[in-house]
C-alpha cells in the first residue's frame, strides 16, 4: 500500500488520484476512496445538494478552484497537482485554499515535489504529502519534525519572531 506523511506522521493511504481517463470505469460506491479530477468533480458533484460528504478532489496548479468555495464544507481532502517542481503555483494554490477560502480538510500536494520542499509545502498550508518514487519520506519527515521557528510567517503560524519580541517590549505591532 503507499504511503504518504499526513500530519506529522507516515500513514499508508489507500486513496487513487484519478486521471480524467481513469473515472469512467469508478463504480460509485469507489468514489469516496479516489480523488477525482476537478472538471468530472465539478460535472458529477457540484449540483448535489443531499447533505452527504463529496468525494475527494484534486486540482491542476492552473485550475480555477473557486468553483470549489461553495462545496469546501463538505469536501474532506483535495490534493494539488505539482507539473513540475519548480512550478510554484501550487503553494499558491494551498494559501488561497486556507487563507482565502477557510478550508479545513485534507490538503495533499503531489506530482513533482521534492523532500526537500516538505517545510515549504507545509508552511503554504499542506497537511499531507504523496511524494513521487524516488524521494524519502523519512528525508521529507525528518524535515518537518525538526525545522524550528522561522521569520516569515506561514499559514500555520502568521506571527513571526520579531511581531513576539514587540509583544514582549509592549510595542504595538
């Protein structure tokens, strides 16, 4: 089974990230184990409304996600797509998912990502990683675990050290 780090930790992940050439042979009952792309999310989903939770989605780092903003409530995970790992759109992506639209689920990037850019990745809002064949999860994790304070902010932590040191002193900031 893969795995993938997911808040903090290595898990095994069962889900499949469906290509658009993929979703045609699902049965329904698997949708909720798959992440579908946006354009069939958007055609098979959007318009239901019967109160039960939508299946997992993933976006291009170019696809408009806000036609997901009326539905984030009810999605538990979406995963970002990376085409290359030099494309920095998909950290974008994830700070406008968190910070602009409120979303609170599962947020996993994938594609073309490197270990070494899990401290980014997590400071954009990333709470799960499916690192491509060939990088460490051990590598990406030992990362995360030991990277320390830093004087930019991040979506998980918007105070940076020196906003603290006027807190401190009694400044206004």
């Amino acid at each position: 089974m893969p795995r993938i780090i997911k808040d903090g930790g290595i898990v095994e992940d069962a889900a499949l990230i469906l290509g658009i050439e993929d979703v045609d042979a699902l049965a329904d009952d698997a949708d909720r184990r798959c992440f579908l792309p946006l354009s069939y999310w958007l055609d098979r989903y959007a318009d239901r409304n019967d109160g039960s939770e939508y299946p997992h989605v993933w976006v291009g780092s170019h696809d408009p996600t806000e036609s997901l903003t009326p539905h984030l409530s009810k999605i538990a995970a979406i995963a970002v797509y990376f085409e290359r790992f030099s494309d920095g759109t998909g950290f974008s992506t994830a700070a406008h998912l968190r910070e602009v639209c409120g979303y609170k689920g599962e947020l996993r990037a994938f594609g073309h990502i490197l270990a070494d850019q899990a401290i980014a990745l997590r400071r954009c809002g990333f709470n799960a990683m499916a690192l491509p064949e060939g990088e460490s999860l051990d590598t990406a994790l030992s990362l995360l675990l030991t990277a320390g304070l830093s004087y930019q902010g991040s979506i998980y932590n918007p105070r940076t050290p020196f906003k603290f040191r006027f807190q401190e002193a009694g400044l206004n900031d």
